[in-house]
C-alpha cells in the first residue's frame, strides 16, 4: 500500500487550503495562551513548529474527557432511553507525532475487542491522522525502547519527515492518507532516494520491551515498585495525558424528571478507581497503583494485545508534578 | 549543599531522624522529592534554586510517616505548610525536624513549631511578586473579563487532581469531591464540573492556603489555579486579619467569627 | 409568542427568622412576587455555598441567602459562622467573575415579614432587569463531547 | 447502519420486591419490552449492571436460575449512592439493567458429581442461581450439601427458600450463625462457617466445592478444603470488583491479566492463585 512522495513547504501550505475546502477540520499543536494546545488551525503557519509535542495526547478526538453516552426521561413508573449517536466532523490531525500516532493502536484493540465501542469508533472512523516525524527528542521521549521511533509509520494514514533540502517525504500508508492525498495529487511529487533518516531525532534505546514483560511475573512482590512510588502523590496527570490510556468512568448527572450517562477519563492511580461502596479497595495503597499502571502497560495488555501499552512519548513524565520519569523507572525495573 | 549533605549525614547516622525529606537531581535539571534513609544516601541530596516544590505534602502521606521522625529540607513555604499542619494539629509541635537551608547554604536547625515560628517572623515569604502583579492584573480587569478569563483556563482543567494532590493542605481522606451522596460537585470535568471543583478546592482552602502555589505548578495544563487558593486566602488575611502558615497555634477562620466582622453587602 | 422573561429565584433561608418572617408576610396578607422558591434549612450556619452553586447549576437567575440578624441566632453563632463565610465567598465570586448582583445577602427577622416581602420584590425586579444569567447558564451541558 | 450502544441498559419492571435481611433486597425484575424478554438468556454465574436512573450503575449477580424464564432476580444491600437509590425502588418502578456479562459457573461439567456449597452472609445470591439451576435439573447431580452462614438470624437471606431446602429430602442444608447472632428460638447451628464445614466433613472424592463469601470465611474456608482432599481445580468462587462498564473496557476490574467483568467473575482456587490478591 505504502507509496513514498515528497512534498514542498509551499505545496504543503496549500494541501491546507485543499483540506478546508473539501470540509475537513484540521487540528494542530498550536499556541493558545502561551501554551502549545492541539487546537483548529487553517493555515500551516498556525502550526507550532519548533516544538516536542503538547501536554495533552490526541486521544481526545477519539476518545473525549467527557462525552455523553445516553440520556433518559423519567416519570412515575416509566423511563425513556434516548440514545446517543455522536456528530463528527471529518478531521484531519496534523503534526502529530509518530508516537502519538501509534497510541491509537492501543485505544483501538481496547475500544474492539470483544464488543465495539460505538462512540469511539464514530469518532476514530472521521480521523485521519497526517504524522510529523521527529527532529528533536528530550530526556523524557523514549519510543524507540516500546518498538517505535522517532520515524515510525505505525499509527499514521500519512507520515511526513522533514527533508535537509526542505520539504518533506511524505509516505502514504493507508487507504485514508491516499484519499487524503488525492483530495490535491499535483502538490505531491515522487520521492527520489531521499535519506529518510537524515533529519530524525536520535533516541537511545533505553530497554527492551518484550525483556521487560518477562521480567514483570517474577517482580510482583519486589519493594521496587513501593520504592519507585514512594513520591508518587497519586494524581491522575500521568493516565489523563497518556496516549493509550483508556481507563474511564462513567457517571450519572440528573435531576428529578431527565438525566444522562456520560463517561470520563479516570486513572488507576486515583485511590477512587477500586474503592468499593464497602470501604473495601483492593489496591489500596499508592505502590499498588504504581505497579498496576507498570503491570496493565507493559504486562497484561501485553499478553493480550501483542505490544505494551505504551509508546514512549513521555508525556507522563513531562506532566508530572514530582518528576517520575517512566523512562527511568522502566530502565530500571528491567536491570534489576 | 555540602553543609546539608553533612547535617543530613549526621542526623541519620545518630538515628536523631529515620528519613530526610529533599530534593534530589531529576530529569533535566528538575529538583524532585527524595527520601533519604541512610547516612550514605545523603549524598543524593541537593540544594539550589530551582528546588522551588513543596515537600510538605509529604509529612501527612502514611508511607513517608511509617519511615519514622523525619527531617524535612524546608523552603519558606515548605516552612509555612508545616507551621499549618501543626495549626491543623496534623502534626505535633516537635514531630517534624526543619532544615531551614539559606541562599548561602547555611542550615538552621528548627526543631520545634516555635523555631519554625520564629524563623518565618524574621523571613516571611508568602505570595511571589510575580503571582501578586498578576492577581492585581486580574482584580482590574472588568467582572465580565474575568469570567471570561478563569472560564477561558477552566475549560483546559481535565480534573486529574494534580493540584489536590500536590497540596500540602489537602490532606483529607475522604475529600469533599469524592463524597457521592449526595453528589455535591459533578465528577466529569466539564464546564460546569470544573468550575464547581475550583470554587470548591479555594473556599476549602480560605484561611488555610499557605500560598506555596504549588498546585499551579502540579497543573499539567498550565492553569494558574493558585490565584484562586491564594487570593481565598488573601480574602481572609484582610477580613479577619490571621494569615496561614504564620503560627503553630492559629483557629481556623472560617471555623471562628468575631461579632463585630464588618461587611457591607448583607442586607 | 415570546413570554417576557421571568427570573427564577432560589431562597436559602434559615427556619428561625427568615422562614418565620416569610410565613409573618403570608399570615399578614403582603403581597409579593411570586418567582422565588423558599429553601428552608436548620440555620445559615448549614447554608454552604456548595449550594448556591446547585441552584445556578440548576438554571437559577438570582439567590437569596437570609437568615437570623446577628446576635439572634437560635443557635447562638451558626450566623456569624456563615457570615465570615459569605464574607470570603463573596469575595470570590467577584475574583471568579461570578455576577455578584445575582446572590443577595440579607437578615430577615421572624417580625420583618414586610422587610422579606420588599427583599424578594427588589431581587425579583433587579434580577428581572438583568435578564437571564445566561452566562452561568451557557456551562450547562457545555463541555460535554 | 448505526452501531449498537453497549451501554444502554434494558429497561426492568421491579416485579416484586421482598426484604431479606436488614437494608438487603430482592428484586424480581422483568423485561419492559416483551422482546427483550424473548431474546434474553443467561448462564448461572453471571452478572449485570443495574440502573438505578438518576444515580447510576452497580454491579451484581443474577441470583436467580437460568430456568426460571421471564425473569431475573437480584439481591443487593444498600451500601452506597446506586445501591441506596436501588433499595427506595417499590413495585412497578422501573429501573435498568445491562448484561449478562461474564463466564459461568460449568455446570454442563459437574453433571454426576456431588456438590458442595459453602456460603457467608450477602454471598449467597451467586450460589441461589447455582442451587436452584442444580436443583431444577435434580437428576443430573448427585449430593447437593448447602452450608450457609450469616452473623445473625438477621442476616440470613431468603429465609423462606432455606426453609423450604430444610425440608427437601434431595439437598442437605445446614445453616449458622456466629456465637451470639442466635436468637432464642433459633433452631440451627451456632458458630462460624469453617468449624461447621470441618463437622460435615463432606466427601471430597467426585465433588465440586463453591464458595463465596467474605474474605476472613475464604481464608479459613480454602485451606481446611484443601485438607478435605479436594483439588485447587474442583473449589469454585465468584469475585466481585468495582466495575463501570462489565465489557472489559474501563479497566477498573482489572487484576492480574485477567479482566474480573470477561475473564470472570468465576474462578476455580487454581485460576485464582494465578492472580495477584487484587480483588
């Protein structure tokens, strides 16, 4: 399927015009309030172009803070169910970065398996995602351990990688990035050898992915995990900026005659998640939660899934108030 | 930083203290909590400016009490949060050793909450200058402009509860967000879920906010949410003259009243 | 036909004084507008602002919030408890944004049932005036994907 | 075509209501939509997710048997926001309910084997759904021995239907309560779970044991099996976790690699010492 092109600035400039013409949104890593925020743009020189990546994860566009899954009217002895279908404008994410890009792939296996989740695949079905390669990585970015890169096409319908001589490659992965495309054929141009690698990021590995699941069944009751935890201060920042993760809960908001369902973004890190009505929680201490965030990514969702749930973006660790650097804590549980 | 590393050397080979509450190097130059056990491990500990957090979050946390008496690196706001804990008898006067470490790296040894309270008489602290010129920005902006403001930052809230989290005052285990019966404060982090939770998280923290800001240092969307704990606090300071993190023994002013408080707006 | 607008008022009053004065206004046959839904609680002291933030959140335009005068609590000081409260909540509504002409605050004695029945019409009128607090209103729902 | 909304419940008629215990309720529910009814089956062992409208969802086990058609029965005790809302329900209300969801206790498997319950206080809804749909199909299985418990006369459930198994010749009950939960007409046993089962002494041989319980019954229960002869793989219990969506989505149920809302809420005590203590 792939098919590798090249694309100017100029031409690139204009695909955004084609794109806002043609009635999709365009989301981008944008400044809002002196802050880098995936908001709409029109133009690519809205885009924020000397940047890591922003705070939050695109996950929002498929899988919102909080979104309505049905509401309902009540009376004396009868209730009526409304249910709910999301509207969705065809969206194109652009800039994100491969690492985000292949966040997606997480959400999707938990979204689908078993049973389809309707409301994110409404809203994932509208996406189609234009990745931007990585020219630089800080001390928190760590893909290239999780099985990705700073290159990586996972997750992406379009990938482009900034070229030395300007422009980009752009190489078009999926049957959504060749519509994309041909919404504007003309600004594509074939690629001709280019060095894909010449302007990408270098990010050391720092672990290996699938040494570290193996390592996990055997380091259950090991102090490190109250060790690595002991300043954690049990706040959602790491789950909620997360690209994979995709814990929620699902509250009711009512008054006496209407009500709806919604659902929202939770974390295993909130002593909340597994407290029961009793008083009862089954992880009940903060190493606990620790250890589950570090067991569901890397071990269970594994087992299940064929990958970790994760793909080194370090988000988490940028988000967190108390520095627990994922990259350094994995590095560490899988030397141990 | 040496004079530290050697105090805190000291401190935990006489067994005067179980664990040193500081700072250690992070990633990129980021200062983060550490907990220094033993008298060789001191050597992790760190002292500069950029250890601007506030530790004393940590001094209620069970899996930090367990470790026994501690020693805590004291900036004046981790200074301040101690001197309220004791205020909110969550602390005894004397279960918490400062090391009060100045600009030049000279470590005072606070002992007691009086020490503490002494101290802080000669080196106050309190509301950054860049915090009070941008509260004092807001108060002149119009009312509606200052809706339009906190409304504006408010949306970006995705109640992770970093900034209840990060709070050393917040150190309640049941809080009033988690409370569903009934359901005070929605739970998603809508609009008016959002709005409600901060409103809440300031009137909470009216009269017991040491103005440390660190919540708004925890927010990982950049909402400057201390304004609102701070100017809460800055609220009762002028009201009813008491100020938190001031003195170990201080009634809780929204707990109290004096007849004569004076207002103008009640009919 | 667009009905001219009529604000809807939610009253936190206290049972001591300010139900009691409402009942004198009732018993004394004073009429006044009808736009307010009384809330009746043990005492000022146990009107949190947690539920004025209810009602707004409900599609309230104004509130009152009355009680005992100072020094007539049935409680003895619940009045002056909730007073300091007011006095910081107040203030940070006004810091929040919040339209602060939208809560008033008032001491309503048992015997003042004229002085609750001017109150709600001065409210009613001014809220009337104002309009709807479509500000307040618009965050309903808003945020929701 | 639009997709199916997973999360929209049924809507449940509260057919019958009937106090069990103090603050514990059973519901006999049916279908509001007689199709629904007509295209609803399920397999003892598992569970749902009920509605209280205006409050929310909880979770707990059809305790009614797969044989009883038309219907579905649950048993709750008003703990918390859902539960409380559940409890002030009255006939003719409606409420919601969304499932089954989970695996099941293999019944198909156990045909011509003796079974043992062993029951704690609430915990003996999920095993009413097992007994009654053993029971129904009496000639299949060979002894059926019930030992239930309870702190008090108070909190034993469905007093009626123990009544009615005391006098059924084809199953042997024995039911406790705790030293000083007798009352003075109290005609059963006095004393805690274990030392009850450890006087049965039951034939471990060609018998399945279920348990279900509360955590301190379990611990004491499990080991003296186990000295009983029976094997990990023949003692059977039923996990209950927080749950929000029962589809194995939320995450909240997650212990070990397994999801407690698809992977369970079944479990032999083999497939359970796989899992970490988490539940």
């Amino acid at each position: 399927m792939a098919t590798t092109l090249k694309i100017s600035a100029a031409s690139l400039a204009a695909l955004f015009a084609v794109l806002g013409d043609a009635g999709r949104r365009i989301l981008g890593p944008a400044e809002v309030d002196g802050r880098i925020e995936l908001k709409a743009v029109r133009t690519l020189a809205e885009v924020a172009g000397d940047q890591i990546q922003p705070v939050l994860s695109a996950k929002e566009t498929a899988f919102p803070r909080v979104e309505r899954l049905l509401s309902y009217r009540m009376a004396p002895g009868k209730v009526e169910l409304q249910d709910y279908d999301p509207e969705v404008q065809p969206t194109v994410l652009f800039g994100l970065r491969p690492c985000e890009a292949a966040g997606f792939n997480s959400l999707d296996a938990v979204f689908n398996w078993d049973t389809r989740d309707k409301f994110f695949n409404a809203r994932r079905e509208q996406l189609t995602v234009v990745g931007l390669s990585c020219t630089q990585a800080d001390d928190a970015c760590f893909c290239t351990s999780v099985g990705g890169g700073p290159g990586s096409t996972k997750g992406s319908d379009i990938l482009l990688t900034p070229l030395p001589e300007g422009g980009y490659l752009a190489e078009i992965l999926t049957e959504r990035g060749e519509a994309l495309k041909d919404l504007a054929p003309a600004l594509f141009q074939p690629a001709n050898g280019e060095d894909k690698e010449a302007m990408l990021a270098k990010v050391e590995p720092s672990f290996e992915h699938q040494g570290l699941a193996a390592k996990l069944p055997g380091l259950f009751t090991s102090d490190i995990w109250a060790e690595q935890s002991l300043r954690c201060i049990g706040c959602g920042a790491c789950a909620f900026v997360c690209p994979t993760c995709v814990c929620f809960d699902i509250q009711e908001e009512a008054d006496t005659k209407q009500g709806q369902r919604l659902r929202c973004w939770d974390s295993c890190g909130l002593r909340q998640f597994t407290l029961h009505a009793s008083g009862h929680n089954p992880r009940s201490a903060q190493s606990e939660r620790w250890r589950q965030r570090i067991y569901h990514k890397f071990g269970y969702f594994a087992e299940r899934f064929g990958g970790p749930m994760c793909v080194g973006c370090g988000k988490c660790s940028r988000a967190c108030p108390v520095d627990m650097n994922l990259k350094e804590h994995l590095t560490q549980v899988y030397e141990v | 930083m040496e004079a530290l590393r050697t105090k805190a050397k000291e401190l935990l080979a006489q067994g005067e203290v179980q664990v040193v509450i500081g700072y250690e190097a992070g990633t990129a130059g980021v200062r983060r909590p550490c907990f220094v056990r033993t008298a060789e491990s001191a050597i992790r500990l760190v002292w500069d400016t950029n250890c601007i957090g506030n530790l004393a979050g940590y001094l209620t946390r069970p899996e930090i009490k367990r470790f026994g008496k501690p020693a805590i690196v004291a900036n004046n706001a981790v200074l301040r949060s101690l001197l309220q804990l004791v205020a909110e008898r969550q602390l005894q006067q004397d279960a918490v050793l400062a090391l009060a470490v100045a600009q030049d790296g000279v470590v005072t040894e606070l002992p007691t909450a009086q020490a503490v309270e002494d101290y802080l008489a000669i080196s106050p602290g309190g509301l950054s200058a860049a915090d009070r010129e941008k509260m004092e920005h807001l108060a002149q902006l119009s009312r509606e402009e200052r809706w339009t403001f906190w409304q504006r930052e408010l949306e970006r809230c995705i109640k992770c509860y970093a900034c209840r989290s990060s709070c050393p005052m917040c150190y309640c285990g049941h809080c009033t967000m988690d409370c569903n019966r009934p359901q005070w404060v929605s739970v998603p982090s809508h609009a008016l879920g959002n709005l409600e939770y901060h409103t809440v998280r300031a009137m909470h923290l009216a009269g017991r906010c040491v103005q440390c800001g660190e919540c708004g240092r925890a927010c990982p969307v950049g909402i400057p949410i201390h304004l609102l704990t701070c100017y809460a606090e800055e609220s009762v300071h002028r009201q009813f003259g008491q100020q938190a993190g001031t003195r170990a023994k201080l009634d809780y002013a929204l707990g109290a009243f004096r007849p004569d408080d004076k207002e103008s707006f009640i009919r | 036909m667009a009905k001219p607008f009529e604000p809807k008022i939610t009253a936190f009053v206290c049972n001591w004084c300010t139900y009691a004065g409402a009942d004198l206004t009732g018993t004394s046959r004073i009429k006044y507008q009808p736009n307010i839904r009384i809330i009746r609680l043990p005492c000022t002291g146990r009107i949190d602002f947690m539920l004025l933030q209810k009602a707004f959140a409900r599609g309230a335009d104004g509130i009152i919030v009355s009680g005992c005068h100072p020094n007539d609590c049935h409680y003895s000081s619940g009045n002056y408890h909730a007073r300091r409260r007011w006095m910081v909540f107040n203030d940070l509504m006004e810091f929040m944004g919040v339209d602060g002409r939208r809560v008033t605050f008032s001491w309503v004695s048992a015997a003042e049932g004229t002085k609750w029945a001017a109150l709600v019409n001065e409210v009613t009128d001014a809220v009337r005036q104002l309009g709807p607090y479509t500000e307040y209103q618009r965050l309903i729902g808003a945020g929701v994907a | 075509m639009a997709e199916k909304n997973i999360y929209l419940p049924y809507l449940m008629r509260v057919a019958k209501v009937t106090d069990e215990a103090p603050a514990v309720k059973t519901f006999r529910l049916e279908f509001v939509n007689p199709e629904d009814a007509d295209n609803f089956d399920f397999n003892t062992g598992q569970f749902g997710l009920y509605s209280a409208f205006g409050e929310g969802e909880s979770t707990f086990c059809i305790a009614s048997s797969p044989t009883r058609k038309g219907y579905i029965e649950c048993t709750f005790r008003a703990v918390g926001r859902v539960t409380h809302a559940l409890a002030a329900k009255e006939e003719g209300d409606i409420i919601g309910f969304r499932g089954p969801y989970g695996n099941l206790f293999p019944i198909e498997e156990w045909r011509g084997k003796n079974l043992l319950f062993v029951a704690g206080g609430i915990a003996l809804p999920p095993l009413r759904s097992v007994i009654w749909n053993c029971l129904d199909q009496r000639d299949g299985f060979r002894d059926i021995t019930v030992v239930y418990g309870a702190r008090s006369v108070a909190d034993l459930v469905y007093k009626y239907e123990l009544r009615d198994w005391q006098e059924r010749a084809d199953i042997d009950l024995a039911v406790t309560v705790d030293p000083g939960g007798e009352t003075h007409d109290w005609k059963g046993k006095v004393g805690f779970v274990p030392p009850i089962v450890e006087q049965l002494a039951p034939r471990s041989e060609n018998t399945i044991a279920i348990v279900c319980g509360p955590p301190i019954m379990i611990k004491h229960t499990l080991p003296l099996l186990e000295t009983l002869g029976f094997t990990s793989d023949c003692i059977y219990t039923t996990l209950e976790n927080r749950m929000k969506c029962g589809l194995g989505k939320c995450g909240r149920c997650n212990t070990g690699r397994s999801f407690i809302c698809k992977d369970g809420p079944v479990y032999t005590l083999a497939q359970l010492q796989e899992l970490p203590a988490e539940y």
